[in-house]
C-alpha cells in the first residue's frame, strides 16, 4: 500500500465470504510503488516497481507458506 510514503504491507480478501486478512511474510521486498503483479498457482508474483529508484527484481509469494522469495536471476 501506500500512505505519505510506501508501505511493505499485503492483504488478501476472500470474494466469497468478504473476510480480510492481512498476510505476514517473512523477508518481504523493500517497500516500493508502481510494480507490476500477478497471480501464477498460489502464488503473487511483483516485479520491479519505484522508491525514487528503479527496480529491476522478481519477487514470488507463496500464498499458502506467507513467505517471499526473490528470483536469483534478477539480481
């Protein structure tokens, strides 16, 4: 999300029953805007994104495990 500044946080809303939650991962990519996701299994994938800087990363989320993992070959 995004307030005065960037936010490292992730939530996830159930359409079916309308509940919230938000999701505590470990070793979450450094807060950023302007990134590209989507959904690939169970998993939300980001890629790059801005924080007065570019980024050029490949983060995965595995949405079962509450946990990020960054694509080596990104770096």
């Amino acid at each position: 999300g995004r307030g005065a500044e960037d936010l490292q946080d992730l939530f996830s809303i159930n359409p079916v029953t309308g509940v919230v939650r938000q999701i505590k991962a470990d070793s979450p990519p450094q807060p950023r805007r302007r990134h590209s996701g989507g959904f690939l299994g169970g998993c939300l994938v980001l890629f790059g994104g801005f924080d007065g800087n570019y980024f050029n990363d490949l983060f995965y989320v595995n949405l079962y495990r509450n946990k990020y993992q960054k694509d080596a070959a990104s770096e």
